[in-house]
C-alpha cells in the first residue's frame, strides 16, 4: 500500500456513485495477489484500493443533502444492488449547483 492517499471528491450520489463507493469498501482490505470478482486490479501505479478517501461529495436532492455520504449511496431513488455497508465516514453531502435541470425521477 502507498503512504498517500488518492482523494476523490463525488459529483451526483446516485448509482454509480454507490457501487463506487461500496466497491471501495469492500475491497479495501484485499491482497494484491488474489483474483478478486468484479475488479481487474487491487493496486494501479502503486495505489491498492485502500488508498481511494472520499473527501468531498455533492448532490441537488433534498433527500440526500446534508446526509453522511455513507447514508446517501442507498437512499432513493438510487437503486443500485447493495453488497458492501460503509461505515458512516463523516462526509457530509452537499448542495451542488442545478446546472443541466431535474431529472423525471428527482422532480
């Protein structure tokens, strides 16, 4: 494992935000030498999974604004299959700019 972090801030918390971050946790721990499901690589330029720190996020539903990040990966309308529970991680999300409008679903 590197020393440094790769810290990533999340625009939208919807789908593929939740897999993303439930991917990270759930694989955090893994060893480089095993073939893992669903993930070609463990570690990439010298970073393991391990090393990815979510230290920003962003949202425009009311429903997730304000809300742990940890929390907002399964509140709706995301539908997205759980497979990994991250521990609350003290990233809240905020409000982001509505720049393209309000999808059908968030309206």
């Amino acid at each position: 494992m590197s020393s440094s972090k790769v810290r990533v801030g999340i625009v939208g918390i919807g789908n593929c935000a939740s897999s993303f971050v439930q991917g990270v946790s759930f694989y955090a721990g893994a060893s480089s030498t095993e073939a893992l499901p669903g993930l070609m690589e463990v570690e990439l330029g010298g970073y393991h999974v391990g090393d990815i720190e979510i230290a920003s996020a962003f949202d425009v539903h009311a429903g997730k604004v304000g809300r742990d990040r940890a929390e907002t990966i399964v509140a709706g309308p995301n539908n997205t299959m759980v497979f990994a529970t991250p521990p609350p991680s003290g990233v809240r999300v905020l409000r982001g700019p509505t720049l393209d409008g309000i999808g059908q679903y968030m309206a």
